[in-house]
C-alpha cells in the first residue's frame, strides 16, 4: 500500500502548476506574439525574395525600350538581400537589430555626447575642451 501511495505522489508532483496570475499571462502572451510575429516576418521575406526574383526576371527578359517602367537594379537587390536575411532570421535579426538601437540610445543618455558649441565672433568651436 505505501508503494501505491508513493507513486501517487510522485505523479502529482510532475503535473505543470497552472498559474492564472497577470505576471503568466503576459509573459506567455509576449513569448506567442513574438512567435507568431516571427513567423509573418519570415514569411514576408519569404514574398519579398520571391517578388525580388520575378522583378529580376523581368528585368533582364524586358525590351531596353519599357526600361523607364521597371524597377532599379537597387530595389531588385534590396528586396532579395532583406528578404533572405528576414527569411532566415525572422524575430531573432529584428531583436538583434533592435538590441542595437538600445544600446546605442543607452550610450548616448549616459553621458558619452560631447556638447559643442560655436563661438559667434570667430566661428570657432567652444566648448568644455577649451
């Protein structure tokens, strides 16, 4: 019986507690949105190296005549290269890039800007060096 009764408690223990607490909800509600947003990037790129493709093609298969009615080589390489990179990184490229921007917004409210100002009779910058 003490058996029985061990494994009874064992199963119990191993069950997921379910917490319907606010600080959950938005925890598994961040990590859904960015899965789901993940994927539609993902997807997005996945259009954009597709319609990247068929603008090439019709670029180079187009009468030199029709050439002021198609799209620069630049947007046809945009559209391919970001759509790869969307593709393959999804949310991952947009968190890292957007990691980037914090730091660099973190580095600039830290005290790392160097205030200048110009003199008005000479034109010479004065400044906190001067």
């Amino acid at each position: 019986m003490a058996k029985i009764y061990e494994a009874a408690v064992l199963a119990h223990s191993s069950l997921p507690s379910a917490a319907w607490d606010l600080t959950s909800f938005l925890k598994n509600a961040k990590s859904q949105i960015q899965l789901w947003g993940g994927l539609l990037l993902m997807l997005v790129g996945v259009a954009a190296m597709v319609w990247g493709g068929v603008l090439l093609l019709r670029k180079l298969m187009a009468n030199p005549q029709s050439a002021g009615h198609q799209q620069g080589w630049g947007t046809i390489a945009l559209l391919i290269l970001v759509g790869g990179a969307l593709s393959g990184g999804g949310w991952s490229l947009i968190s890292t890039v957007g990691s980037g921007g914090q730091k660099t917004i973190t580095d600039l409210g830290g005290g790392t800007v160097i205030v200048q100002t110009v003199d008005r009779s000479g034109g010479f910058p004065s400044g906190p060096f001067m």
